[in-house]
C-alpha cells in the first residue's frame, strides 16, 4: 500500500466509518477489514492518529485499528503478519513525540506501545526504555506526561508477563532503572508538596498526575522487579519512607477541598501507597518482615486512634484493615505447632507480631471496631427508612460490598478475633454484660450500641462456643427483646433474629426450636420490611441445619409459608424476590411432601412471576429452583403444573434461545424431576425432548443431566419415546461416540442398555447403527475396562433376549470382518470370557453370564445359513 495515494482513500473511509449512518458505516468497516492484512496500512494509520489537525474520532478510530492490528499480526507467526520493514518502522514512529494534545487518545497511544513492547522489547526494540527515560526528563509539561504515561503502561505491560525467560528480563530491567524511578517520583512528589500551599490548581493537579503515574511505575517495578527485593536497599528505603509520605498526602487533604478533581487525584494516590504496602506483602511476605512493625503501627493509629481523624476518608480507612488483616492472617508468619519446625524468618515475623498485638492494643481495637465501627451509621438508618430492600442487599453484599467499610470491619473483626480469642473472649463478654436487660427505646445511642454488640457474638459464634450459654440467653434475654414492638427498637429486632441465625448450627438445643419458630411467625407479620427479610434469612438457616425436625416444624408451616408467600408478593427487588424464593424453596425441600396442602397460592403467582421477571434472568434462575423442589414436594401430581411448567423447560433448554445461558442448568434438572416424577408420558411432555438433540451436540457439562433424561424418557415409555425419537438420538449418539470422553461413551452405551432392558425388541432395530461399534469393541479387546464392561452389558442384553437380531448382526460383522460366522463367534466368546473380570457389577455380570450359556444348547443356530 503506497503510503502517499493510500492516506487519502484510508482517511475518507476512516471518516466513514466514524457515520452515525449504517449505510455509510457498514461498508466503511467491510473496507477496513479487507485492508487490515495490506502492508503499509498500519503505517497509514500511524500518520493519521499522530496528525493532531485531523478530527478526533478518526484519529481514535486509527488508534483503534492499529491496536487491534497489533494483537492479529504483530506477531511473526500470525497468518498475514507485518513485515519485519514496517514494523521497525512503525517502532521508530510511534517514539518520535510525546505530544499527544487528547487525553484519550494519548492512553490509547500509550497501550498499544505497551503491546508492541510486550512482544518486541528489549530484544527487538532495545531503544524504548532509553527514549522513555529521556523524555520524561524534559520540561515540556505535555511531552513529560505522555512519556510518563507510556512509561507506566510499557512497566504494567512487561511486569504481567510469566515465562521465566520474560522474568529475567524484567529483573533486569528493574534493577537497571529503579534508582531512576525512585529518584524521578521523589522529585514530582516534592514538587507537588511544595505546590500544595501556592493555590495554583492547575499546577498542584498537574504535579499530582505525575506524581501517581511515576508512583505506578515504582509500584510495578517494586513488586514483581526483583526476586529478593529485602537485600535491595533502594527498594527497602522506598518502602519505609511511604509511611512518612502517607502522613504528608493525608495532611495534605486538609487543605484541598472535598468536592474537584484534585481531592480525587490525591485520594488516588493515597490509595495508591497501601497498594504497593498490599501487593508487596501478598508477593514477598518474608522480604516486608522489616515493614511489619510500621504497617502496624501506621494502620492502627489511623484507624483505631484520634491520629485519623479529619484527614482519613472510607477507602484509606478499608485498605489500612485489609494491611492489618494481611499480617495477622498471613500463613507464612504463623508457626508450626512445634516451634522447631518453623522457620527462621516465620519465627522472627511470628515475634514482631506478638509483640505488636498486646492486651491493651486488643482490647483498644476490639472495642473500637464494636463501639465506633461497627455502629449503624444516619446514612445506613436513613437508607433503612426510604429503601429497606436497597439496605437488605448493601448488608448481604451489594455491588459494592467488597470495597464498603463495614463488610471490612467485620472480617476484620472476625480474623482477629479468631487469632486472639483468648485475649479478646473477655472483652466481649463483658460488652455484653453490660447490655443485659431491655434498652430504653428512647435511648437510640444505646440502642446502636447494643446492635453493634450483638453483632459481634454473632460474627464471633464459635469462638464463643464454650464462654456464652446461649439457650439461656436465648430464653432470658432474646426472646423478651423480640417481643418489643416499638419502632425505635427494629434495629434490635432485626439484629437478634440475625444474631440467633448465626448461632443456630452452633449452639441452640432442639427443645426450643418451637419457641424460636414461633418467634419467627411474629417477625414475619412485623411492620418493618427490613426486620421480616431478615427473618426469612434466619428461618432458611434453621431449616437447613443439620439438626431440623420436621415435625416440630410442621405445627407452623403453614402460617410460615402463607407469611413468605405475603413477603414475596410484597418486595419489588430482583435480589430481594429471589432471596424470599430461596427461602421458600428450602422449606419446600425440607418437608417435601408436607407441603401438598399450601402450595396453591405460590403455584398460581409463580406464571405470572416468570412473565414479570423476563428482563432478569438470575431471578428466573431461582424460580427454576422453587419449581424443582415443588415437583419433587408434589410428586405425581405436579402433572396439574404441565401447562405452566412444561413451556418454562421448553424455553429454559432451548440452546436458541438466548436466555438458555443463565437458565440451562436448572432448566435441565426441572426436566429430569419433572420426568422422575411423572405418572405417565402426555404429549407436551414427549415434545419438548426436541431440544435435546442440540444439547447433545453441545458436549457440555450437562451431557450427564442430559442422558439421565434420555433415561427417563426410556423408563416412562420405550415405545412411544423410541418410535419417535430413536433414529435422531442414535445419529447424535454415534457423533457423540467419535468426540467425547470414555466416561461419555460409558454413558452413552448405559442408555443403550437401558433401552434394550425395557424394550428387547424395538430397540435392536432402532440402535442398530451403533451395534456394530459395540461389536467390534468386543472383538478387538477394548482396552479400558470399564468400556468394555458396557459393551458386554450391551451385547449380552442383544443375545439374551433377542437371538434372531443377534444372528443377523453376527453375519453382518463377518462380511466386514471378511470371516466365517463360526470364526467370528469364536473369536467374540473368546475375547468374553478373557474379559469377564472386566464386569463388576453383579448384575452385568449374572447377565453375561446368561448370555454365555445360552450358545451352549444350540449354537449352530446362530451360524446356520438356512431358517
């Protein structure tokens, strides 16, 4: 492609392609990709992203290109690759300038050099790190940025790769230019400390950008750069002075406003330090023993003290625990059982710890995570009151739950806990002596504090398996307290039922589960919407718990399952619905039958459920569960459901139709219980197995579901089912013989036999194309036992019960085999008895046996050529 007469013509068709018109857009994008193995159409392209007087969404869309280019034909290997020519030409011209003007742009830029220096640099493109280096010492502000910028991304790109060869590179690049970074993120972080007091906005902004991108590069190069970094001193000094340079960005927040751009950028930063501190202990936990005192330290005064106050912020607060919770968890700091067997530096990091970690530090962080941390804060109570589902999902885990302070605080809470129990049992339990009694209600602090206690025996359930007498408590003070019906007191309410769910496989005598289900009842009828899901919660924790009686149970079920059905009709969430079917569905499970009499009212709502919910598949997904577990509770008369149920299996299993991603595996098991239990094939039932020929050619993980419904079509009725559908499946079977595993083929050969064990003399003629295969297996001495096994299975059920169909397959196989008959039924019973310790099972083998015998009387009648 001639760069001079093809810039013009790519230009117009780039800008084509940039058409909101599809019919100016399409063939656009048909032309480009024809052009995309042209040579010189990346060097086309560079010369238009990098003319920065061309409109913007071409020169992002050229970008774009090139990108893509990279990871089709950048590579040698690659059908249609680059030239080795153009691509040291395309090098040279994508380091000439650093002067990208759009933002964008210059990170689209930056990634795609990333990519080429993945694949080519050092050894092709030795000259990037040393102009990346030099550019970012220039003193142009835009030149300096981009270079930086491509800087960081080219480190991130060359960090991530695993090969040993391409570590050892790394290594070198690493220990090559680290004292540079070091000494370039010194300089834009002392310049944007020196800038702070100016008021200069756009200077300090501007400072602060390099100062995070050098700082990523120093994170990258820190991290993954060296393969003992503790014998580096420069490494070492770098990570002992972050603390100092934490303690000036965060005082540092005191002078920039809460609400631009540069409060963001810093509190990026700030995060950015206890990333490296994280990511440097999760890959070299031995090498940060010498930070293990400091981190410490740091993270506790901040968090736990008055030090943090009016400078720390949410995430900081988050990223502190999870440094704390990193070293007390770290298996690598905990010693053996015998202290011999430890060693050394698990030794001295274990004693580092222990001296840290003294009765008053415990006692000041337990106390702080309950009475500060773990409170309901006026955003949680206000959230409460104008979106009681919203609140329900931010407590079980929301989008946001992994990065959210309290979710943090509790596993926090619960890792220390766990290591110091002896320490920390005391300290609650007197917490909680202090709490005995009823709270008054006009009292909300105290209130927030009881909840946060409670909160804490329930996070702390088995730790506190020998110190607390629960049942008592439970009688004395549990119960009382869910008995108060005042408004202000919910929070209590719901936090009891919580806390009594987290105790109930821990320590609850059986005896009181009618106390506690009748408690349950109550609260499902509470006016608060909040307190009834939690409810619900911890009545699907009693049910599923190993010691559940179903018939303490059942005095209540149906007060309990009109209630859940009321809270299901009630909610309007998608994440709330499925959690109250959820629940249904376990109750339904664990009095199956029982159920029978008060399943009319869900029966008639789910249809209309299903409808509602097509928009979100994970809630049609939990309707599938409450289905199977409703089919199984019915038994036979789950047939009454068919023109309801059958439609759902027949969208929920159809491989064309899109949702069949998310609804396939309970969609197939709905159809297996619905088989299982019906009392006899109708027509609706029969037709839907037009589905299962696709999923068999998926091969997927859901074959085994698949040929237990192929089963159950067999058992329910062989005829009807074969005379339909055997010639299609034995085609899908005989494809699938030739692909799958040899568990598959076992598979596949059972369902075969069990076609041959219901039904003798149809199903001979309608798997007769897979015979053969069966055949020759035998006679050629399969090797894996348990395939053999199968075939004898298969082969004995043929000679047993259908001799003639026997005869004629034995003549058909010697023609192939080109042998007498007498040869050939020599060779197979030969091969039979040889094999017979390759059949476990009795019943195979007794049939085998049987088959055996019965050539004994008169064998020539298989051979004979007359009638």
């Amino acid at each position: 492609m001639d760069l001079n007469s093809a810039s013009t013509v790519v230009l117009q068709v780039l800008t084509q392609a940039t058409s909101q018109d599809t019919a100016v857009l399409k063939p656009a994008e048909e032309q480009l990709k024809q052009w995309e193995t042209q040579p010189g159409f990346y060097s086309v392209l560079l010369n238009i992203f990098t003319n920065h007087t061309l409109d913007i969404n071409v020169r992002w869309l050229a970008v774009l290109y090139f990108k893509n280019g990279i990871d089709r034909y950048w590579r040698r290997v690659a059908p249609h690759a680059l030239s080795e020519e153009e691509k040291s030409t395309l090098r040279a011209g994508l380091i000439t300038n650093f002067n990208e003007p759009i933002n964008q742009i210059a990170t689209q830029i930056a990634v795609l050099i990333a990519k080429v220096a993945r694949l080519d640099c050092p050894r092709q493109w030795p000259e990037l790190i040393p102009t990346l280096i030099e550019s970012v010492k220039v003193q142009d502000d835009l030149r300096q940025h981009r270079a930086l910028l491509t800087f960081y991304h080219v480190t991130k790109t060359l960090a991530s790769k695993r090969l040993a060869a391409d570590r050892k590179l790394f290594y070198d690049l690493a220990s090559g230019i680290y004292s540079f970074a070091c000494s370039l993120w010194n300089h834009h972080t002392d310049t944007f400390l020196q800038q702070v007091s100016s008021g200069n906005e756009a200077a300090v902004l501007s400072s602060l950008e390099r100062t995070l991108l050098s700082l990523k590069v120093l994170r990258k190069l820190t991290v993954n750069g060296f393969v003992e970094p503790h014998k580096n001193m420069e490494v070492m000094g770098f990570l002992h002075g972050i603390f100092e340079r934490l303690k000036q960005f965060l005082e540092c927040s005191r002078s920039i406003g809460t609400d631009n751009i540069c409060r963001d950028r810093l509190e990026k930063t700030i995060i950015l330090f206890t990333k490296v501190l994280l990511d440097f202990l999760d890959q070299h936990p031995f090498s940060f023993t010498p930070l293990i005192q400091r981190s410490l330290e740091f993270s506790v005064s901040y968090v736990f003290t008055e030090v943090g106050e009016g400078v720390t912020f949410e995430r900081f607060i988050v990223q502190c625990m999870n440094l704390i919770k990193m070293i007390v968890k770290n298996y690598a700091y905990k010693p053996s059982k015998n202290f011999e067997d430890s060693s050394p530096e698990t030794l001295e990091a274990h004693k580092i710890k222990m001296a840290f970690f003294t009765y008053p530090t415990l006692t000041e962080i337990c106390r702080r995570l309950v009475s500060h941390y773990f409170l309901l804060t006026e955003e949680e109570l206000t959230m409460w009151e104008e979106d009681p589902e919203g609140f329900t999902v931010e407590e079980t885990g929301g989008d946001s739950w992994k990065y959210s302070l309290r979710p943090c605080t509790e596993v926090l809470f619960i890792d220390i806990f766990h290591e110091y129990n002896q320490t920390l049992t005391p300290v609650l339990l007197e917490m909680m002596q202090t709490l005995q009694g009823p709270t008054n209600v006009e009292d909300m602090n105290a209130l927030l504090i009881k909840d946060a206690v409670y909160n804490a025996v329930g996070l702390a359930a088995y730790e506190l398996f020998d110190s607390v007498d629960f049942d008592q408590w439970f009688k004395n003070q549990l119960l009382p307290e869910l008995q108060v019906i005042h408004n202000r007191y919910k929070p209590l309410r719901r936090r009891v039922i919580w806390l009594i769910g987290q105790w109930i496989s821990v320590k609850f005598k059986s005896d009181l589960r009618p106390m506690l289900y009748e408690a349950i009842c109550n609260l499902l009828q509470d006016q608060d919407l909040v307190v009834r899901i939690e409810t619900a919660t911890t009545l699907k924790l009693t049910v599923d718990d190993f010691e559940f009686r179903t018939d303490q149970f059942l005095p209540y079920l149906e007060t309990m399952f009109t209630l859940l059905f009321q809270l299901l009709q009630q909610v309007t969430e998608c994440d709330t619905k499925m959690h109250v079917l959820h629940v249904l569905s376990c109750v339904i499970e664990r009095v199956n039958m029982q159920i029978r009499p008060y399943v009319g009212c869900l029966v008639q709502y789910l249809p209309l459920l299903w409808k509602q919910s097509e928009e979100h598949n994970m809630l049609r997904c939990a309707i599938l569960t409450t289905l199977i577990h409703l089919v199984q509770g019915l038994g036979a008369d789950s047939k009454n459901l068919y023109p309801f149920l059958l439609p759902v299996i027949q969208l929920s299993t159809d491989v064309s139709q899109p949702p069949h991603v998310y609804l396939l595996e309970d969609g197939l098991e709905l159809w297996l219980v619905t088989l299982e239990n019906s009392p006899c094939i109708t027509p609706e039932l029969l037709r839907i197995f037009q589905n299962m020929s696709p999923l068999l050619e998926l091969s997927s993980e859901s074959l085994r579901t698949c040929f237990k419904i192929i089963n159950g079509y067999i058992f329910l009725s062989s005829t009807e089912f074969l005379q339909t559908y055997a010639v299609g499946l034995c085609q899908s079977f005989c494809e699938l013989l030739n692909e799958i595993t040899t568990e598959g083929q076992v598979q596949v050969l059972k369902v075969v036999e069990n076609a041959l064990k219901v039904n003798p003399v149809l199903s001979p003629q309608m798997f007769q194309p897979i015979l053969p295969c069966v055949f020759r297996g035998i006679i050629e001495g399969e090797r894996y036992p348990v395939v053999m096994s199968t075939y004898l299975g298969v082969m004995g059920r043929v000679l047993l019960q259908n001799t003639s169909f026997f005869s004629s397959l034995l003549n058909e196989m010697a023609h192939k085999f080109n042998q007498e008959m007498d040869q050939l039924l020599g060779n197979m019973i030969e091969m039979w008895v040889d094999r017979m310790d390759n059949i476990t099972q009795p019943e195979r083998r007794k049939l085998s046996a049987l088959a055996l015998l019965s050539l004994l009387p008169s064998d020539n009648r298989l051979t004979s050529k007359g009638p």
